[in-house]
C-alpha cells in the first residue's frame, strides 16, 4: 500500500482565472523523500499547502490519501500527529513567546508525557542545530534561528509525513549541511519528505526523485533525469552561476562605519563594527545565523539603537539621523517580505517610494522597477496575491525604483530561480555602475562569488574581510576595521 498518494488535483485562486496547477497524480512509500521546483511563482507552495490539506482560500479538487484513508476524514488532531508541515516564511507559524514552548507547543497538543515531550524537544534541537537557542525569546531570533526553531517543533513530533517548504532558505552552510543530515537519519526511519527548494544542491544527498512544476504540471523523474529536465527550466543547479569576475569599486567612499556597538535584549550583537564601502561595491556580507548581519544593516537606518560609533554618507554624519531622512539615501529590503507590503496594487507598492519623495515622473519609475524584476505582468495585482519569490522582488522594485545611492539588502535571492538570480544581479551591477554601493547579506557562496567584489564575514561582533579571488580586495588596504 502506497504511504500518501495525490488523485487528480487542481488548485484555483478566487482572483485567478487560470488554475495554479492542475490534474496532479502521485504516490509516495514510506521512507521515500520528493523533491519540488521549479521556477519562481510556478505555484510550488500552493501544491505544498494542498500536500498537507491545507490549501484554504480557493478552489481545489482532487482526492489526498495518507495510509489509505482519504485525508478529508481524518480527525484534525490525528491528521496533526501524522505529518508535518513548514511553512516558507517560517515566523508565520510562531505561536509561542520562548522558543522552549514553541518546539514542545504540537507535543503538548497532542497530550505526551512531559518527559517524553522533554526529551523529543533537546533531540529536535539537536537535529537542527539549534541546541543553544533553547532559552531564547521568538521575538529575538534571526530569521535563520527562527527557521530552526519551526523545523524544531515539528521534528518534535516525529510525524510519518514531513512537508517542508525552502527548509534551507534562511539557514547558513553550516546549518543547512547540518539539516541534510537530519533528514538523512528521518528518513532511515522511514519518514516520508516531501521538500520544496530552488536551492536544490542543499538536499540532493537525501533525494530519491525530483517533480518538475511547470505550467500547471508535475513531471516527476529519477535523479538522473530530474536534474536534466530542471535545468532545461530555469532551476539552479550547481555551477550554474558563471560569468566575468566582479570589478572592484573605486576608491571613493560612498558609507563609512567605524567602531559600531549594538546590543539586543541585554546581548552585544556589534562590538566594534568597522567598514568603508566605497562607490560601485557590491559587499557580501556572510556569517553564522544570529551573527548580526540583519542588525548591522538596521542600526544603519537607525531602527535600532546603537550603543556607540559613527556613521557617514558622503562624509557627512548620519548617526543621529531620522531613519526617514536616512532611507532618502539608503534604500533597505527586510529578511521578511511581509514587512514591506503596504498597498493595494503591485504598481502603487513599486512606486510608493519616489511618490512620498515628491518625484515627479513615479509612475514611470515605479513602471520601470516592476519590468526590471519581472513583474510587469503584475502590475494591478493585489501585492499578498504573488508567490514568496515574487514578493521578494517586489520589495526590490520598491526601494529600485527611487534609486538610493546605497541597498542594504537581506536575503534577496531567497525564493528566485536562475533567471531572476540573474535578472537581478544585471539590476545591481547596473547600479554599482553608476556610483552606488550595494550591500547584500546573503548566505549563497556562489550567488557572492558570482555577483560581489567584496565578501565580508560578521562574527564574534566585529566585521571581517574575506578575500575569494584575485579582484577582492584584501584586509590590509580594504578599511575594514575591528577584525580580530
């Protein structure tokens, strides 16, 4: 008997005439792990949802089976204790201030021991790598510590069916080698995986075949034939991202940082934070998750409070600045793009910016910013309606489009296919170009061999000059200060 089998779904939003996909058919046995993609917006979090039945607003059809029953009749609360499911933006899913009760939260609910729940909460933990954050707030969390905790609190509950949505998206190369292997051992065990991912190198060792969606339909391959038939569709593969070498910037500083100091909740993130970023740089800037590399781009704009050091833009001091005067000249893009969807349309998000800074010719700016993310076809569409990877551009077109001399961006390839990795890094290099400066924190060391001159590491508080070919400048002449 097959584990879970999928007959004959279709799915259609109540806004969409045409069907997100459409006459699904599948099986899966126990211990088997399928890999989903494809590209950017093709529906991959919809099947997803409907996967694990719930796929909510909408129109579906179709028949879901689990252990031969039909899913529809299974009791939530059994259904719960049966499988799994991650959501792509894992903050979404916290229900709990700590993160002990947030790991236990599904345990509890399914009435277990409280030793039992215990010891289920330190392995799952474990599994992930996330022993250390057992004793923190959820609010604290980066966005990579809060994807460790949600895959957390469902390894907790060692369901028979795991459906996990980009699981690697957020994480560092450590933490996402670290949760191969955890897949690795759940599927020994005989759980069934049913993973999402446009970073497909990350789980590969764990995959037993691979569904390509495309225009409303499932191909399902072998390994072999898998990996071929997705490259011929836009998903990334290894060694995808080639090209000519990052150029270095001038030697012109556009931002000068000098001994920054933050501290978070009676923690010190930045200690003594250092770097000059000069005109036409694109900064990678890498770490551990937690390290402080969301922080150091807030305490930029001054969203948070700074303990101590300075500051400058075109050598004057913005320390002290409002973060609204700031933002007229340092563009930023959240981890989360829910924290930067205000209207009602995709055309007036794009061109919000330069409207509340009076520039006259918006609407072609907001325009111009839709076409060079891809989103043209967008343009009255409701902002929530488009897909993770959509959103993520969105807010790039946003900040685009009123042209910052600086970007401050966290994670903007999160969730993008080839195509759009490569559309965007024409749009930044473009930038630096002309002068600007380009800070992208970013977990993908190819995506920042591929697109950056200079790769910067945060760790221990202090910001550090990692050099990855013959163009990037070393620490000796790069400004980068407080390195240890």
């Amino acid at each position: 008997m097959n584990d879970l089998k999928i007959a004959d779904a279709s799915f259609r939003y109540p806004s969409q005439s045409r069907r997100v996909f459409e006459n699904i058919d599948f099986e899966m046995k126990q211990g088997e792990v399928l890999l989903v993609t494809g590209r950017s917006g093709c529906g991959k979090s919809t099947l997803a949802r409907t996967v694990a039945n719930l796929s909510g607003h909408g129109f579906s059809t179709g028949r879901i089976f689990y252990e031969g029953r039909e899913v529809s009749y299974i009791p939530g609360h059994e259904l719960a204790s049966k499988r799994g499911y991650l959501q792509q933006d894992p903050e979404s899913q916290m229900v709990s201030l700590s993160v002990e009760d947030e790991v236990a939260f599904l345990c509890e609910n399914l009435c277990m021991e409280p030793s039992s729940i215990s010891k289920r909460c330190k392995e799952a933990l474990d599994a992930v790598g996330g022993s250390h954050l057992l004793h923190r707030q959820t609010w604290s969390l980066s966005g990579g510590e809060m994807q460790k905790v949600a895959l957390a609190s469902i390894l907790s509950a060692r369901p028979g069916l795991l459906i996990l949505d980009e699981p690697t998206a957020n994480l560092d190369e450590d933490a996402a080698r670290s949760f191969s292997v955890a897949l690795e051992k759940v599927k020994r065990k005989g759980t069934m995986l049913f993973l999402v991912e446009q970073r497909i190198d990350r789980v590969l060792p764990v995959v037993d075949r691979i569904g390509l969606l495309h225009k409303g339909s499932l191909h399902i391959n072998n390994l072999e034939e898998g990996l071929d038939a997705v490259s011929r569709q836009g998903v990334r593969i290894p060694g995808s991202l080639t090209g000519a070498r990052p150029k270095k910037g001038s030697q012109r500083t556009r931002l000068k940082v000098k001994s920054l100091q933050v501290t978070r909740g009676g923690k010190e993130i930045l200690r003594d934070a250092s770097l000059n970023i000069n005109r036409g740089d694109i900064i990678a800037l890498t770490g551990k998750n937690g390290s402080g590399k969301t922080t150091f781009g807030l305490s930029l704009l001054n969203l948070v409070k700074k303990s101590g050091g300075t500051v400058q833009l075109n050598g004057n001091n913005i320390t002290n600045k409002t973060t609204s005067a700031i933002a007229k000249r340092v563009g930023f893009v959240f981890q989360n793009p829910l924290h930067q969807l205000f209207c009602p349309t995709v055309f007036k998000e794009a061109s919000l910016a330069p409207r509340n800074f009076g520039m006259n010719d918006w609407r072609s700016r907001g325009k111009s910013a839709l076409l060079h993310m891809g989103l043209q076809e967008y343009e009255n569409r409701p902002p929530l309606s488009l897909s993770h990877g959509q959103k993520r551009r969105l807010n790039l077109a946003s900040v685009l489009s009123y042209n910052p001399p600086v970007l401050f961006l966290d994670e903007p390839f999160i969730g993008q296919d080839i195509n759009c990795i490569r559309g965007i890094a024409r749009v930044l290099k473009s930038h630096s170009s002309r002068g600007g400066a380009v800070i992208i924190v970013v977990h993908d060391e190819e995506i920042a061999r591929y697109l950056c001159n200079r790769i910067i590491r945060v760790e221990n508080g202090f910001l550090e000059e990692v050099c990855h070919d013959d163009t990037n400048p070393n620490t000796n002449g790069s400004g980068v200060g407080g390195t240890k």
